[in-house]
C-alpha cells in the first residue's frame, strides 16, 4: 500500500461551518425517498467546502471520474429539486455553494451584496471615454461619438496535412495558407462574443485601431467587464494577483459609494472583497480585456508565453480573456496561444466610405464642415500611397488633428504623417501664450525625447513605463516651468500613468508614457544618427561571423523604429539630402546582401526587413521590383513539392515562371532555403504596395501561371478593388465548372470581395439547384459569412424543409443550411430538435431489443434496420446535434445528447469509435461542464484502441480540448515514448501543457539519438518532424537554441536530395527558432560542435 493510501480519508467535515448539514441531508432524503449514501455525501460536503471535483478526487484517492459519476447519479438529480434551490439548466458544481446560501442553507455568515455590474462600468469609463489623441489636444472627443466599425478578418489555419508526394505544386501552397475570413462588425458582437468559445485575439499593425477596438467589446460584454493594461504588469506579478490586489485597491472608493459596510477603510483590501471576487471569476462571468501584449516589460520574456501560463490558472482560467497584439509579435510568437485562441485582426478603414465617415465625425461641428470637406477634397486627389496610410486609423486620426493649422499636401510616408504631427501640435498651442514652444526649443526638445525613447526601448524593464527619475536624466525637473520636462507634459507627449509597482522601491514615485507607444517609436527614430545602430557596420559578408551581441534588425521591438527611421525627411539642404538618401540606399542594400554562414536563416531576415523598409524609402538603387519579386516567389513556396520536370522534391516552382527566374532559382542555395510563406505574405502586404499589385496582376493575366487561383487570392487581399483578382474568379462561378471549382472560387472571391452580387446569386442557385448536400451546406456557411439573413436563400431552404419532411438527410442539410444563413431560425431548430429525438427512438428500441439477446426481433421491431443502419443513425445523432449547437450556442438538447452518446452504461451501443471521438471533441469544446466526460471517453479509446489511425486522432483531439486537465497530461505523457505517436501525443501535450519538461527533454533525446545509424531511431524521429507543430508548441526561451545545434546537421545537400520532406519538417522548426534567438545565440547554435 502507498504511503498515501495509509492516510486516514477526509470527511470534509469543514463544511458544518458553513452550512446546516442536516437540513440539507434530509431535504435530499426527501427527494431521493431513502437515505443518500456514505460515499457521494462525502463527496459533496467536499462541494460544499469550495474544492473542485479534482481536489477531491485526490484527498479521496480515486480518480476524477469517479467522483464525477457519483455526485452526478447520486446527489444532482435531488440537489436540483430541494426547496429553494433556483432552476437551472446545467450543473455547475463550484457554485453550488452559493446557490445554497442563498436558498437560505447557509448557517450565520455575514451577509453583502455588491453590484459588480456597475464597480466595473465605473472602473471602465475613465479608459474607454476619450480618443488616444485627447492629450494631444484633440478637445472633448469621445470614443462613443467619433466610432467608426472596423470590419475584422478572422485568420482560420488549417490543420497541417501530412507529407503526400502525390499533391502537385500548384497545390502544395493552398494547403498550407490560413483562410481568411471577413467578419461583419455586427456578426462579431452578435456570433462570437455572445456565444461561448476560445478567449479572442485582437491583433494588426500600429495604430490600427486595436485598443479602441478593445473598449468597444468591454462596453457590449453581458458579462463583467475588467480593464488590463498589460504594461503594468511584470514577471512575479501573476494576473490573478493583479485582479484581487491592484485592480481591487483602485475600485475601493467605487464599492464603499455603493456598498459602505464592504469598505472599511480605503488603504487595504478586505480579504472578503477578495473572495466576493474570486467567487465572481469563478462563475465564469468575467470577462478579462488585455490591452498590449507587445508592451509587457522585456524581464517577462516571451510575452506570448507568460500569457498562456497565467490564462491556464485556477480562478482566470474560467475568465473569456479578448487580447490585443501586435501583429510582428504574434507572427513570431502564435504557438504559444493559438490553441487558446481565435484570432482576428483589424481591418483598415474602407476608402472612401469609412474614411470620410471619420472625417466627417471629427469636424462635425458647423463652423468645421468646411475644413472637413477640404481634407476629404485633398484625399480624393492624393496618390494610392497616401490614401492607403490614411486607412490606419491613428494616422487618419492624426491627420484630422493638425488638418485644421496646416492644411496644405498630406505626406506619402508613416514617418512623414508623424513628423507633420509634431510640427503641427507646436502649431496647435501657439494660441495658448502660456505653452508657444518657440523653434529653438521645439528642436531641442525633439531632440532629447528622441534620446530618452531610444535609451527606453533599449531598456530590459518596461519599454514603455518611464519612472520620473529616468526621464529626468533627459528632460530635467517636471515642476520647474518651462523645463523640457514640463513642456512635454504640458503639450502632451508624455503622460502620467500612475505609480510604480507596490513591490518597486520608491513606490510613490511617478510614472509615465508617451501618448501612444508609435511616438516613442518615431522620437526614437530621430535619434539614430546612422543604420549602424540597426545593424553593426562591422559585419562582413565574407566572414559573417557576429561582431556584437546586438542586431537590432533581428529585434521585433526596432522594426518599427527602423522603418520610421527610413522614412523620416531630417534634411532640407539639397547636398545633406543626398547623403541622407545614400545613407538609407546603402542600409537597404546591406539588408538583401546579408550573409549569415547559417543555411541562409538570417539572410531571409534582413531580406523580409529590407521588402518592409521600401515601402517607406526607395529610390533607383533600391532595386525595388528585384525584392518585391523575390518575396512573391517565396509566397508561393510552401512545403515540400514535386517537380514533374526533374522528378524531384523542392522547394521550388517560382510563381513567376520566366525562363530567367527559373534558371535563377536553380542555380543558387534559395531553393534550399526559403522563409515561411506566411512572412513571405505577411511582409508583401507592408512592401511597397504599388509595384506588389502591378507583378501580381502581371503574373495573374499570364497564361500559363502557376498557382492561379492563389495569386488572385493574394491579389485581392492587397487590392479588394482588383478587376483582375475578381473577373478570375467569377469566370469560374459563372461558367459552368464543376460545383467544386465553383464553390472554391465563392470562397475565395468571398474572402476579397464579400459584396460582390454576382457571387451572392451564385452561391443562391448552388442551394438550389446542387443536389450534394455537402455542396449546399458549404454554400450555406460561405453565405451566412457574407450575407447573413440572403431572403432567397432562406425561402428555398424552408420550402425544401416543409416539402421533404419525412426525409431525414435532406431535412438535416437544410436546417443546417438555414441556421448557418440565419442563426437562431425557429424552423431550424425545431427542425433539428425533432431529428434528434427520433433518432434518440430508435436508439432506446434498439438498446431494449439487443438486451433481450433476440437479434431476429430487430428488423421486424425497427423498420428493417440492420447494424450499420444503427451507425447512421448514431452519426445523425451527432450530427444534429452538433448543428443544433451551432445554430443555437448553448442549446440543452444538444448538450445532453452529446453527453448521452457518451455515458458509460450507454457507449457499448455506439458501434463506431470514430464517431465516439469526435462527439467527444464536440462535447469537451461546447461545455465546460461535462468537459472531464469528454476527456475520459478519449482516455478510454486511446488506452483500449486496436487501431493506430483511431488512437493518433482521440490524442489529437484531446490536445484540443484537455487544457490543464492533469488527467490528459497523465494520458498522453505516457505516449511520448511510442514512436508511432510521439509526434501527436507531443502537440497534444504541449497545448494541453505548454512548456512541459517530459515533452521537451523527450523529443530533444530523439534528435540527439537520430543521428545514430540504429535505423528504428531514425523512423521514430522522422515521425516525430512529421509533426513540426510538435515542437513549436512546447519550446520555451531557453530551449531554442538545443533544438538548433540538435537539427541544424540535417541541414545538408545529402539530406535534401535523399529525404526532403524529413529535411523540410527540420527547416521548419528551425525558421521557427530563428524567429525567437538573437543573430549571435543562433550563430553559436548552429555551429555548434556535433
């Protein structure tokens, strides 16, 4: 017996001090008409103690779903129907305790109420009510009344196939790419806020609106709303320690207004207002909005993955957090949070229709129409360049905001519009005596914020939290009148943010930050005298070797600030412009140029930045179209393809297929050695957009080009006004292709151009007049993406519901097709609500008939329906309800199929484990609640499977839905040893697990013993690489570079050329590490000793 198993069990006895035991026991007595029984009564006093089923599992010594099943079949069906227990629709465990005190079973605990609804309303107002430009002057402008909706992209990866040296290259790259999706502002509030589902990332460029976006949804939540400003946290801080000490200290005077007899005093927190709180998360009903996941202080690390341990906590794990991010920071860091999240990101204004929107908003007032109507004048008669700044919303709104001082010709560079800023917001104060800034000043003061910005940015602490006493190193003393410290306040470009952390010494010592981190950026910029400081001009080509600790090209915190740094205009005098330009020639040069001895990583690095920087300098030696063609090639090299005309594997096919780019291509290392395909793409929408457009358009009118539907994809996403983009599409929807070439091209044209009425009427008749239902339901969500509420589609489905009503498959179609067009349709729902229950019928008779052990009694007593009819009509079971649930969030019929399919005195009747595990998939994502049913029905076919395909896929889907689960982590930690499975069983883990040791050291172990020449070793590796993701998702910061010394020896013409797609899987992970390592860690990985 275990040292464990010696300890007396608990009785959870505790729980006599807060409830009147007997009078709960009897009232369940009462209900269940005899006594409840010794163990599930201890069980639940264990409820009612506060701790979880898990907890009390593991006092007891028995697993989770014991515990589970027995409050389930023994204390919840009588629990619900004791006198004053309020009517619910599904058991929630911890907030039994509550539901109890307020049914009066509580035993003389002081009592108060607290309305959380307006403490957090309160708490909002201050950061949602105001522009981010109020401090610069911007007057009494509220968000509420300048707001303009954003229409969002949601980014949907697909799941990575595995190698198949059957796909062709044109259709390696479309099975790779993520599917974007256009989301209606209206449709995001009304279909995903609403509904239950992942926590939400809010991500885009700066200035693109992410912030303001934020305060929309912390307005519009149902639930409890909470403010976080992700600067102000720091490495020991954890979220759930900010929430109940700092975000509760400042609420205190909010609550004693409301609620006296909770405060008593305003200096400490009570510790029963921390557990009012706790209970709150606890509910699920908190929403947590976290603001500026690319501000976190630099001590924390990868911000990404000190966010994903601290959502994975107790009490914030049942928060719904929304984040928002910046896009740089999230390409290189997603693994950390993609399967936590669903990803969305902003949207530019429209031109011209949102942007003169805005306008006219800003100058609403009578006496500004006139200055509004000639911005809007000026724009219309602007180059595309500058109409496609003014989108972001910042800059647009910056532009209003000197238009009224300066008028005159608006910039064609992000530096620019910045610098007519801060030209202009001297302008805007000099009607105000006390703050004319005279030019000598101006400069002066330019001059060293710029110092302080850049010694910021530089800084291991918080970048963009200035404690006074650092920015009086710069600016002088912030009380004397007319320091440069106090000007900067007084015009606004710095502002108090409060105090230091409790923990920091000199805690009463002030704060600040720039009005918008871009500024801190831009000022940064003015510092930098020469490109050496972005990358050492010291590094030689030739012997490539790191020459400092520091390139900052390599650094996603400088992009930023080398971009504006290439933008900006210091120079007036002829001579000294022409040296400033041959200064940034020259750096764009070094950038393509650059050698790293290290397969070419880093090379494509400084490339990706150079493509980046053109957009705001060029000239005729920047060799524009030679680098905005390359970062086209490489957006259509994906993985691995087979080249027909050598009969090889490569990275290879150039989509720009001329003879010249051809023999190029072939000649040289590139096709070794390529950037991912999302930073190729990702990078082509920030280059120089004109000449972008003019090659894709090209390369689409050609007869020949690869990858065509594709390049218009692309196309379009730069240009939703490209003729080219959309007339290649609708030749395929309105000819007539087979409906799978036409529902592919509606997908795509739907993703640039959801307005198009051509497409609309097409994906119409495809409802019907296709007779694949597979057809209709993919036209159906295509549809409802676009067109929410299509009247004729509508009245088709609901005739063919009406008209087919004893014709199960076509009525299942149709509800679906309906609810995916119009969510929350009574018809179907009802609809889908009947399927199921007939079906449930059948499956009662069947289980009553096959206990009788009577196989003859089955046709005759079900209709002639033989065993696999019975598979079908548990698969429509799922099916609908899955539906149901999607047309219908939350939906109890649903839910309780789902669980029902599932239950262990009911599973030996659903004869296909496949269908087992994908109910359970649908379970453990749709309610929370029966999660821990879900993840034991996984558990069980993982551990009971004959089939390896059927076990790979219950390990795959418990990644999806087994977070923080200790009994899933138990589960696949056993399968990190198989080498069938050690790919998946690592995904899985790491998602469920991130950053677990045993994942981590177990895969290191099989690279390092991979290179043996004990061939099962080498299988078990391929397997794993197989599965890139699976190192992706658990690597930590420390870990990088041992899996590039580890991989970088598969890194060889040998390999390439023997095992490609084995070679790729290691490129991949490697790209991956590149992302996160310094240029000099990196070059110490790679050459690394064997």
């Amino acid at each position: 017996m275990s040292p464990a198993s010696e300890q007396p069990e608990p009785n959870f006895d505790e729980a006599a001090q807060k409830f009147d035991l007997q009078k709960i026991k009897a009232a369940l007595d009462n209900q269940k008409g005899s006594e409840v029984t010794e163990t599930p009564w201890k069980y639940f006093k264990g409820v009612l103690c506060g701790e979880t089923t898990q907890d009390i599992a593991h006092q007891c010594g028995v697993d989770k779903k014991t515990v589970s099943v027995d409050l389930n079949r023994n204390i919840k069906d009588y629990l619900i129907n004791i006198p004053g227990f309020p009517s619910i629709t599904r058991m929630n465990w911890g907030r039994v305790p509550k539901w109890l005190t307020e049914a009066g079973y509580g035993k003389n605990q002081e009592q108060f109420s607290i309305d959380w609804q307006q403490v957090c309303c309160e708490m909002l107002q201050k950061q949602t009510e105001y522009l981010t430009t109020h401090a610069l002057g911007s007057g009494s402008r509220q968000v509420k009344d300048m707001y303009v909706p954003l229409e969002l992209v949601e980014r949907k990866r697909k799941k990575p196939p595995r190698p198949d040296p059957s796909i062709p290259a044109e259709q390696g790259s479309e099975l790779y790419h993520e599917k974007i999706t256009p989301i209606k502002h209206e449709h995001f509030f009304e279909q995903v806020i609403k509904h239950p589902g992942k926590h939400i990332a809010i991500i885009g460029e700066p200035g693109a609106g992410k912030t303001t976006f934020l305060q929309e949804i912390a307005l519009r939540v149902e639930g409890l709303p909470i403010w976080v400003d992700l600067a102000n946290l720091h490495r020991e801080e954890t979220l759930e320690e900010h929430l109940l000490e700092k975000w509760l200290k400042q609420t205190l005077r909010i609550i004693r207004n409301l609620s006296p007899e909770c405060v008593p005093s305003l200096r400490k927190v009570p510790e029963n207002l921390k557990d009012a709180l706790a209970e709150e998360l606890g509910k699920g009903q908190i929403w947590l909005l976290l603001d500026g996941a690319d501000e976190i202080a630099a001590e924390v690390g990868n911000p990404l993955t000190w966010i994903a341990g601290q959502i994975r906590e107790d009490l914030i794990a049942q928060a719904r957090v929304v984040l928002s991010c910046r896009l740089n920071l999230w390409e290189a860091n997603k693994n950390a949070l993609d399967v936590y999240f669903d990803v969305y990101r902003n949207r530019d204004f429209s031109y011209p229709e949102q942007v003169e929107q805005f306008v006219d908003k800003w100058f609403a007032k009578d006496s500004e129409k006139e200055l509004g109507d000639n911005l809007k004048a000026e724009l219309r008669g602007a180059n595309e360049r500058v109409k496609d700044l003014i989108k972001n919303p910042l800059r647009l709104m910056l532009s209003c905001l000197t238009w009224e001082k300066q008028g005159g010709k608006l910039p064609e560079t992000k530096a620019g519009l910045y610098q007519r800023l801060a030209d202009g917001l001297y302008r805007l104060k000099d009607d105000k005596p006390k703050l004319k800034v005279r030019p000598k000043k101006q400069k002066k003061l330019n001059k060293k914020l710029g110092k302080l910005a850049k010694a910021a940015i530089k800084g291991q602490d918080s970048r963009f939290r200035l404690r006074e006493s650092f920015v009086k190193q710069y600016l002088g003393d912030p009380e004397e009148e007319n320091s440069l410290f106090w000007i900067a306040r007084k015009l606004g470009w710095l502002n108090q943010i409060g105090l230091p952390r409790v923990e920091e010494k000199d805690s009463d010592e002030t704060v600040y930050a720039f009005f918008h981190t871009t500024f801190q950026e831009y000022f940064a910029a003015l510092a930098i005298a020469d490109w050496d400081f972005f990358l050492p001009r010291a590094h030689h080509n030739l012997n490539p070797e790191p020459v400092s600790e520091e390139y900052r090209i390599f650094e996603p915190q400088w992009k930023e600030v080398i971009l504006l740094w290439l933008g900006l205009s210091k120079e007036k005098d002829p001579d000294k412009k022409k040296k400033e330009d041959e200064k940034k020639e020259e750096f764009i040069k070094e950038l393509v140029e650059f050698e790293d001895e290290c397969w070419y990583f880093y090379h494509h690095r400084a490339y990706l930045i150079a493509a980046a920087g053109i957009a705001e300098f060029t000239s005729d030696r920047c060799r524009c179209n030679e680098i905005v063609g390359r970062i086209i090639d490489w957006s259509f090299c994906s993985q691995p393809v087979y080249m027909k005309e050598s009969n090889c594997y490569g990275y290879f096919s150039p989509a720009r297929q001329t003879p010249e780019n051809l023999q190029q291509w072939t000649n040289n290392n590139y096709n070794k050695s390529v950037t991912s395909m999302e930073s190729a793409r990702e990078v082509l929408k920030e280059t120089d957009r004109t000449t972008s457009i003019d090659l894709l358009t090209k390369l689409l009118q050609q007869n020949d080009v690869a990858y065509g539907d594709e390049v218009a994809l692309l196309l379009g996403q730069l240009d939703s006004s490209s003729t080219p983009a959309r007339n290649y599409f609708l030749e395929f929807i309105n000819n007539n292709y087979y409906y799978t070439d036409r529902l592919s091209a509606a997908s795509k044209l739907a993703q640039i151009n959801p307005d198009n009425e051509v497409l609309q009427t097409a994906l119409v008749e495809i409802i019907q007049d296709v007779p694949s239902g597979d057809a209709v339901l993919q036209a159906a969500e295509i549809l409802g993406e676009i067109d929410r509420g299509n009247t004729a589609a509508i009245k088709i489905l609901v005739d063919q519901i009406s008209e087919y009503s004893e014709h199960e498959y076509t009525l299942w179609v149709s509800a679906t097709s309906l609810g995916r067009i119009q969510p929350q349709n009574k018809m179907a729902i009802e609809t889908l609500e009947k399927l199921i229950k007939n079906t449930k019928k059948y499956c009662c008779k069947k289980k009553n008939i096959t206990s009788t052990r009577d196989s003859s009694m089955a046709a005759p007593d079900m209709g002639g329906i033989d065993s696999e009819g019975f598979c079908y009509l548990e698969n429509r079971c799922y099916l609908s309800a899955r539906s149901l649930n999607e047309i219908a969030p939350n939906n109890n019929l649903a839910i309780e199929t789902l669980v029902h399919m599932l239950d262990s005195t009911q599973h030996e009747f659903i004869q296909d484990d496949y269908l087992r595990c994908q109910v359970a998939l649908e379970l453990g994502k749709i309610s929370s609640e029966h999660k821990e049913i879900a993840i034991a029905a996984l558990a069980e076919i993982i551990k009971d499977a004959k089939n390896e395909e059927l076990r790979r896929e219950a390990i795959i889907n418990l990644g999806e839905i087994g977070m923080g689960d200790a009994e899933a982590i138990k589960v696949l930690e056993e399968y990190m040893n198989d080498g069938i499975y050690i790919g998946d069983a690592a995904v899985s883990l790491g998602k469920v697990d991130p950053g677990n040791s045993m994942a981590f050291s177990t895969l290191l172990d099989f690279i390092l013993r991979g290179e043996d020449e004990d061939e099962i070793m080498t299988d078990k590796l391929q397997s794993i690489l197989q599965v890139p993701d699976a190192f992706k998702v658990i690597l930590q910061n420390n870990q990088f570079k041992k899996i590039v010394a580890a991989l970088r020896h598969y890194m060889t013409d040998q390999v390439y050329e023997d095992n490609f797609f084995f070679y790729s899987a290691c490129h991949e992970v490697i790209w991956h590490c590149a992302q996160n390592m310094t240029y000099r860690d990196f070059s110490q990985a790679w050459h690394q000793p064997s």
